[in-house]
C-alpha cells in the first residue's frame, strides 16, 4: 500500500524523469498549486460520497455489495500484513531487478546461449549462486504485464460500481431492464452454502460496458486519466464497503498505519522504490506541468490511495455514529471530513518546504482522530463514542438474530390481529 504524499518534480519519487537523464525544467507555481489542489479535490471526493454511500450499503441485496467489517484483531494485524507485502515487493523489484541494463545484458547472453544450444547460466550479481532459469519469464516489464491484466479486471469492476446509481437516473423510465442473477454455491441440501449471489440489470451491463473502455484505454495507453479513474472507483468502493466495527478499531488501524508509514518513508526508501516500480492505479496523479504540456504532461505529484481510503473509513464510521445518535446533525462527520482536509494541507505544505516525500499518515491521523475527539469531550459524549458498534452483516449469529426477530415481531403482529 502506497501511503505518502510524494513530489517527483524535487527529486523524492522520479515517476516520469526523462529517461536520457537530463534534467526537467522546475514546475511553475501555478502548475504546483494546480497539481496539489486537484489532489486534494480528488482525495476528499470519494470520502464524501464513499461515507454517504456506506450508511445505504447494508440495505443492498447484493452479496457482493455488503459492507466487510474490520474488527480490532484484523486492525491490529493489518500493519504487520501490509509491512510484509511491502518489503516483499522491494525485495523483489531491488534484488531480482537491480537495474535495467543488466536484466537487458542477462537476456541477451541467455538468447545467445540457447540458440547455440548450450546450458543457458545466468548469475545474478546481487544473490550468491547462479539459476538455471530464464528471467525473461519473470521481467519486470512481463510481471506489470500481469498486474495491469489484474488491475485491469478489478478497476472495470469497481468503477462500474461506483458509476452504477448515477447512471440509473440518467436512463429513461421506459429504458429496457431485465433482471439476472449470478449464482454459485457450494455443498449440497441443509450444507448448502451461497459463494456468489449477484444480482443485475440490463443498466448495469450498460455499466460494466462503460467502464470496460476505460479499461482499455488504461491498459493500451496507461494514461494518468485513466489511472486516476480507477483510483477514485477503488477508493470509493473501499470506503463505501469496508466498515469498522467501532471507533477503538479505527484508532487502532490508524495508530497502527501511523507507525507504518512513518517508518517507511522515512527510515528507508523502500515505499518510494515501490511506488516507483510498481505499475498500478494505486495512487492518484496529477501532472504539474499541465498548463504547458497539456494532457501529455508527465511530471507527476502523487497521493497514495491509502491516504484516501484509511482515513476515509473512520470519517465514514464517524457518519454513522452521527446518524445513530438521531439528533439530525452530522457533527462528527464534519468536524473529521474538516480535519483530513487540514491534515493533507498540512502535508502538501510540509512536503512543499522541505522538497521530501512525505508520510502523510503522520499528519491526518492525529487529525482525523484529535478533532472529533475534542468535539466528544466538548459535548460530553465521548462514552457514547466510545462504546457505539456496530455488527457485521454477514455474520451468520447476525443474520440468524435478525431473522428470529422478524419472526418473533410477525408473531406477535399476528397476536394481536386474533385479540
């Protein structure tokens, strides 16, 4: 997960450094400010309507369209997991891919020995020992191959979701609909057991159409509008349908990710070394030279999509704690919504003045947790805070629960339709 706020035009994340070495010319102010302040827009729009969008999820009849909720052991694991995924993609992408001109020099000596029909030997400078095996099979230019192909699925997917309400209003009333249904299960009888129940329409085919052309055109051209779209579609959906159960697991997670992205960014260049080498949309960009290249501008700031989603939980959370407490106000939404805007202003400028990529965890943490907090303390409802959970609505005790309450209210509808 690429979680820092990176400006490649200093010399911190070189996305998009001409490939001769000569140097760029330096982003004019108003390019900087253009590139930031999109940012910025582009962070806090799927926040606002991923949050909104989390409160109606749960009543979709949709399997896949039911939220996951994070509890506080999956909390407290998440660090350690994302740490591990981390280091291993920089051991991967450091050691067996040191460079280019090497990995082009391995490839032709292996071309030359195999066509002469010799054992083809390849020894590897940064590991003891030789391999007997192609490395063409694992390049780096075949394995972003392979993540573009995945990317490429996931992204249709989760854009077709995230465009699927607005498209509704937009098709006539009369527009042709059918109804299908994805179905697959597992076991047989009374073990019978629901994998996949997807239900759709002939509009979210519509959808799915759509959003594959920018699938396409994402992977043919990898153009920073294409990527862009998939990132806001990913961060939407993972704020919309990842919910924490309450509000010590969101402080938790986020104590946790502090921790991570700080040591990361700072302690070693490991995530800028693979927010470099990893070609995916998991982080959205704008170019800072768009007002002289145009739409063909290649100097890039960058926001990792973890700086979205991870903070975008908790204010989501936040809103349904609002909501809950039916006073009709959404305090807390705005005061955390208020706090990620000040924590990843605080960032840019940081990062603006000190010309370094930076851990913007460190800054929205203390305030998507801090604001709201003080606000509780203020309005002397932080025990309510505090204890507010919520269950998880694919929790068969959950589901079993609810299904004996509805029928225990029918029954006594029926009780007192016979009196």
């Amino acid at each position: 997960m690429d979680s820092a706020l990176k400006d490649p035009h200093n010399g911190s994340a070189e996305a998009g450094s001409p490939a001769n070495g000569t140097t760029r010319p330096p982003s004019t102010p108003e390019g900087i400010a253009l590139a930031y302040g999109s940012l910025l827009l582009m962070a806090l729009l799927p926040i606002f309507f991923g949050a909104l969008r989390s409160v109606r999820c749960t009543r979709g009849k949709n399997a896949s369209d039911m939220p996951e909720t994070i509890t506080s052991r999956d909390a407290a694991r998440f660090p350690i997991i994302a740490s591990c995924t981390l280091l291993g993609l920089y051991l991967f992408f450091k050691v067996y891919f040191p460079n280019k001109s090497y990995a082009g020099s391995v490839l032709k000596s292996w071309k030359t020995q195999k066509s002469k029909g010799k054992t083809a030997v390849i020894q590897n400078p940064t590991a003891r020992g030789s391999h007997s095996f192609p490395w063409e099979i694992f390049s780096q230019e075949y394995i972003n191959l392979l993540l573009s192909m995945y990317f490429f699925v996931l992204g249709i997917l989760a854009l077709s979701h995230t465009i699927s309400p607005f498209m509704n209003k937009v098709f006539p009333a009369n527009f042709p609909s059918r109804q299908y249904q994805l179905l697959f299960t597992q076991g047989s009888g009374e073990n019978k057991e629901e994998i996949i129940n997807y239900e759709f329409d002939t509009k979210d085919l519509v959808c799915l159409g759509l959003s594959s052309i920018v699938g396409v055109w994402y992977l043919l051209r990898k153009h920073w509008i294409a990527n862009n779209l998939f990132g806001l579609a990913f961060s939407l959906n993972g704020v919309e349908l990842l919910h924490l159960n309450n509000v010590s697991t969101g402080c938790i997670l986020l104590g946790g990710l502090f921790i991570y992205d700080v040591f990361w960014v700072f302690g070693t260049n490991v995530m800028v070394t693979v927010a470099r080498s990893f070609e995916a949309p998991i982080k959205l960009v704008f170019p800072q030279d768009l007002l002289e290249k145009g739409l063909e501008a290649d100097n890039f700031a960058m926001l990792g999509l973890g700086d979205i989603v991870i903070p975008g939980i908790f204010i989501a959370l936040l809103l349904r704690f609002d909501i809950s407490l039916k006073k009709n106000t959404h305090t807390y939404f705005y005061t955390s919504f208020a706090a990620y805007i000040f924590g990843l202003g605080l960032t840019i400028f940081i990062m603006h003045i000190f010309k370094h990529a930076q851990p913007a965890l460190l800054y929205l943490v203390p305030a998507c947790i801090g604001f709201p907090v003080l606000v509780a303390l203020a309005k002397g409802e932080v025990t309510e805070m505090f204890s507010y959970e919520e269950s998880n609505p694919k929790d068969p005790v959950v589901v079993t629960e609810s299904k004996e309450g509805t029928e225990a209210s029918a029954s006594k509808g029926l009780e007192k339709k016979e009196k």
